[in-house]
C-alpha cells in the first residue's frame, strides 16, 4: 500500500503549496546545502508524512517536480565529485527532518536501506536526466517524464479468439479463495500506542499508550496497524470451514515496518507464511509477490546489468522457487527465478498465471536506471497467452498492483492493456491486492470504449492498514469455461471483536455476495457493465460500494461518502489504465443526471 511512499520523497524531496517565496527560499537552501555543506535557516514550512497514503493531494504538483528536479540534479553532480555514501545519507537525512517528511528514525533507517541503490544508479549512469526520477518516481504528481519510458511488446496479431459463452443453465461450479495483504507484524503490541506519528503503530518498542491516548486492540487497529500472528492463525481457520478448491495469495506479507527491514529478517517471515499455508491448506496455493517482500521494499533490479550481488533479489526468487512449486503442486521454478512470474495449469482447460506486477510499481525506482519490460516479463506474458489461446484454455492472472493506478508506470499499464483486450477472451478472471480496499476495475476495448472486456477484482486486506476491517473472498467459478460467477466478501467487526473478552473468537460474517449486492447475473465484464450504469443512476450503489470498501470498518466509514468521493469512485471503478479518462469521464457525466 501507498504508506512505503514516503520512501521515495527521501530522494525527490517535495514542496509544498504555500507561498511561492517559501517555496523558492527552501528549494534553493536545500541545493545550496546539498553544494556546500552549509546547513541552511531553519525552513518556515514543514510537509509532515506527505508520502503516506493520498497526501499528495494536498500539495502543488509543480512545485514537487520542481523541487525533485533541483535537489536530484544537485545530488548526482556533488555524487560525480567525489560526495562519499556517508556525505549522501547525512544530507538527505537532513532535508528528510528539516521537512518533518518522517522522525529521525524512519528518515535515517529508510534513506540507508536505499542510499547504496541510488549510488549504484548515479555511477553507472552518469548523465541520467532528472526527468529519469522525477518523471516515473513521482509520476501521479504528474511530473515530466522527458525521454524514455516508450517501448512496446509484440503481440501475436489477431483478435481475441472466439470461445464458448457461459451457459445460463450451466451448474457445474467450484470454489476459490483469495487472501491478501496480510502483513504479518512480529513486533504487534496490545495496548501500544495507536496514535504514533510513525508508518507503522502498536509497535513493541513505541511503548504503552497512557490513560489519554488510544490503544492498540487486541486482535489488530484501525490505526496504521498491521497483523499479529494470531489474526493470521484466525483466519485461515475461518477460512477452513468454508469450501475452496484453490487459494490466491495476492501478496504483501511483510509489516509496514519499512525502515528497518533485512534479508534475514524477510526471509524467515515470508518462509513462515508460506510454511504455514502449506500445512493449514490441502488445496493448491498460488502466491504472487508484493511489493513489501523485497529488502529494501519496492526495489527489484534485474540482475541482467547488475555488476553489484549484494543488491540483487535473487534470494527472494530463491526463496519462492523452493516455496511456490511445493505450494502450487507445479514445478515452476525457471520463470520463478528468472523474475517472479510464473504459468500453472490446475486442471485440463484452466491455467493461473502469476505476474509480478510490482515491476510496474513507480516506488520501484530501479525504473530510473532501466524500464523497458523488466525482466522481459510483459514479452513472457503475452507468449504465454498465445500458447493459451492455441490450447483454448481459460486463464486467470494474479497481479498485486492494480494497472489502473497512477504508482503503476504509465507504458508498462498501457502495454498490459494492449495485452488484456488481445487475449480478452482467453483471461477470464484478473486478480489484485495492493490497495486494501475492497474493489474493482473494469478494462474497456479502447476501439469500442463502450465494450467491457475484463474486471480485475481486488481481494482487499487481511491487515487493517487502515481503517478496514479484516476480509477475505471466496469466489465461485464456472467449471467449465471458468468464468466468475459470484463472490463474497467475509469480515468481521473489529471495534467488537476488540470489545470483547480475547479468549473469544471474532463473530466473521459475509458481508454481500456481489451479485446480491449489485443484482446483476455473474461477474463477466459485460455485466459489471451494467453496474456502472446503475451506479451513476442510483447513488445509494455508491455508498454500499464506500462501506464495502473498508468492510463496514468503523473508522472507514464513519465520514460516509460525499459527491466527490462517489465520483471518485465511479471514476475509479472505470480506470484500468493509467491515464486514460474516457471511461471515467463518461460514466462521471452519466452521475450527474442520476440521484
Ligand atoms: C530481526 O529479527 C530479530 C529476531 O526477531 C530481531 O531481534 C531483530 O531486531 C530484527 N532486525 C531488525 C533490523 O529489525
Ligand atoms: C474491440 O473493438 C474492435 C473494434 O470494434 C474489435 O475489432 C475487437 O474485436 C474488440 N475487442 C474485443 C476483445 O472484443
Ligand atoms: C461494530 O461494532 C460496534 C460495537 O458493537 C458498533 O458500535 C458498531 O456500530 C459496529 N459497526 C458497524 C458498521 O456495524
Ligand atoms: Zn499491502
Ligand atoms: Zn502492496
């Protein structure tokens, strides 16, 4: 989730609106000091935490690109004269305080986790252009991308082949479920302090909240918490007495704790999950990879141009590709190793593929140094649905950032959509995390923007991170050409769960089946169509969509959702590629004439 944004500001460093003399005052401080060492006056204006989640809606995007651009540009040129790694870490550290971006702490912790990346970058490529950083790091800031960042893939030519419909009377079904985001916290603290001013709260080492502020619950937060082991062991319990025939896991099992992660650290958390999940499920699991999974979070360099081991992720393929073949039932190591994606056929007729899709993630900042299709996946997934096609298979993707989102680079979006409209009859399902919301994308055929073609279906959280209750899905699927027919979402209350003695179990519940809820058929894009349609009409669809987006969560909702949030939404649903408006722009027209 967005919260490891602020990572990247340690870099860019941001803006802010206020006056543009304040603005230029601090901008050209900052690069003197970055120049001569010379710690400028104490700047007037602070920009608290502008990384986390949905800041930077409050600031001037101008103003941002600008002042990324101007201390990028100082750094890497003190960096070509000799500035040493020591001299980098202390005057980002600096900015990263002087702006009260995060304490001193998660400052420090982060900008060292990441500073011997942006070394590599600046040594190894020395005339990189601001744009490099500014324009993909910041890209939902809207800054300039320059050059770069324009490439293509070849697509089999050829329309989308022609396959059997989904059968009225068909009722031949199976079960799937998907966990995601569970963002297990080894450090979780019962009566911490809720209200910490850190990325991450109810941690061990931030202490007992005092009489006056709020505490930490016992079976996880609302506040920027994350998962103690046994809300973990809770669900997948729960989630055993219902019937599946598969598990998707959509990523994200490492804490929010992003400052001080380590190899060691991630490895015997990631390994516990997995481990557990092979012991508590009888069925097949199909993992992908998060963005938190990586050390430090967000990064993945291709080992192709890396000169330096100990940046590589190669101990995080490794450790799935012991994992993931066990969990999957299928030997799935060569692409595993190659970039974290893999193909898998379950059963005659349907395969699952599992794509990385942290690669296309803007906080993965090896973008900077080298986007074009990394790890030559985006190549890899259109082969692999060709062969697909030809075997007249139905396929279902998992892929932990959602495209349509502006931390999901712009071309690498663009290119998996030109993919997904080829092969729009061949996929059948898409999956998503990330977000931990409960929620949904509907791809249109950009040659007929009318046409639904595709849904990617978000699993939401298992993780509060924040303000949500805990969720799973359990989807049920056509047996025979694998289409979506329904899902329901289970939760349970957590301000009751939290109220109650801890030896009780929390009371889960199905929240709403998604054909109930919405009253269409099933959940093929044709008729997810539809409920855009109904929700730019009937505006109460909006607001169940809201609630059901923090799972009833108290916190989530108590503001409820006003005009512009439910056009947010609408706009929302409509997006699957980052960008492209049409689809939003229509259907938030259409909300005007509605009620
Ligand atoms: C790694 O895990 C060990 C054991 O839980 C813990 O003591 C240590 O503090 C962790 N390291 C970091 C950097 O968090
Ligand atoms: C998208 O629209 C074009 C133009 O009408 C059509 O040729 C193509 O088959 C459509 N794609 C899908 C997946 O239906
Ligand atoms: C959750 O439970 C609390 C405590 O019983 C209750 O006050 C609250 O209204 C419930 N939330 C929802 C959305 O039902
Ligand atoms: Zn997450
Ligand atoms: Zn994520």
């Amino acid at each position: 989730m967005v919260s490891s944004r602020f990572l990247l500001c340690l870099l860019p460093l941001v803006g802010v609106v206020i006056a543009t003399a304040d603005f230029e005052l601090a901008k050209d401080g900052f690069v003197h000091y970055i120049k001569t060492g010379e710690k400028p006056p104490p700047v007037s204006y602070k920009i608290p935490h502008v990384f986390r989640e949905d800041m930077e809606k409050a600031y001037d995007n101008d103003e941002i690109c600008t002042l990324c651009a101007a201390v990028f540009t100082a750094v890497v040129d003190e960096r070509l004269h000799g500035m040493t790694k020591e001299q980098l870490v202390e005057t980002v550290q600096y900015i990263c305080l002087a702006l009260e971006i995060e304490n001193e702490r998660v400052c420090h912790g982060a900008i060292s986790l990441n500073a011997d990346i942006l070394i590599y970058i600046v040594d190894n490529y020395p005339d990189i252009k601001p744009e490099r950083l500014c324009g993909s790091v910041l890209q939902s800031f809207g800054c300039p991308t320059g050059d770069g960042f324009e490439w293509t893939i070849d697509i089999a030519t050829g329309n989308a082949a022609e396959r059997p419909e989904l059968n009225d009377d068909s009722t031949g079904s199976f079960n799937i479920l998907q966990l995601s985001d569970i963002h297990y916290d080894p450090y979780y603290k019962v009566n911490g302090v809720a209200d910490c001013g850190e990325p991450i709260c109810c941690q061990e080492d931030q202490g007992e909240a005092t009489a006056e502020q709020a505490a930490c619950g016992y079976w996880t937060d609302y506040a920027m918490a994350d998962a103690p082991w046994y809300l973990v062991e809770e669900t997948v319990r729960q989630t055993n007495t219902q019937d599946f025939d598969y598990v998707y896991y959509t990523g994200d099992i490492i804490s929010h704790r992003v400052w001080q992660t380590t190899v060691e650290n991630n490895t015997e958390t990631i390994a516990k999950l997995y481990t557990f999940f092979k012991e508590s499920y009888d069925v097949p699991v199909f993992p992908i990879f998060g963005n938190h999974e990586p050390h430090p979070l967000n990064v993945w360099p291709d080992d192709e141009q890396l000169q330096d081991e100990s940046l590589s992720v190669k101990w995080l393929f490794k450790l799935a590709a012991e994992q993931w073949s066990d969990l999957i039932g299928q030997d799935v190591t060569e692409t595993v190793l190659k970039g974290g994606y893999y193909s898998a056929s379950p059963r005659p007729g349907f395969r699952v593929i599992g794509v990385n899709g942290n690669l296309c993630y803007t906080d993965n900042w090896w973008l900077i140094y080298d986007d074009v299709d990394p790890f030559q996946q985006l190549q890899w997934l259109a082969d692999t649905l060709k062969l697909a096609e030809e075997a007249k298979e139905s396929v279902h993707i998992l892929t932990h950032v959602p495209t349509g989102s502006g931390s999901c680079l712009s071309v690498w979006s663009r290119e998996y959509r030109r993919i997904i409209e080829r092969f729009a009859t061949t996929i059948t399902g898409q999956f998503n995390g990330h977000t931990h919301r409960d929620e949904f994308h509907v791809y249109y055929n950009s040659s007929a923007p009318t046409q639904a073609i595709g849904v990617a279906y978000n699993g939401a959280s298992v993780t509060p991170y924040s303000n949500s209750n805990p969720s799973y899905k359990i989807y049920s699927i056509d047996d025979t050409v694998f289409t979506l027919l329904d899902y329901e979402e289970w939760t349970f209350n957590l301000t009751l769960a939290n109220s109650r003695p801890t030896t009780e179990t929390p009371e889960w519940f199905k929240l709403y089946s998604f054909v109930e809820a919405y009253g269409v058929n099933n959940l093929q894009a044709s008729e997810v169509d539809k409920v855009l349609y109904k929700m730019a009409e009937d505006h109460s669809l909006l607001d169940d969509y809201f609630r059901f987006k923090f799972r009833d969560g108290d916190a989530g909702i108590q503001g409820g959702c006003d005009e512009a949030c439910q056009r947010e939404i609408l706009c929302d649903v409509a997006k699957a590629q980052f960008g492209d408006y049409t689809q939003c722009n229509y259907f938030t027209e259409l909300y005007g004439e509605g009620k």
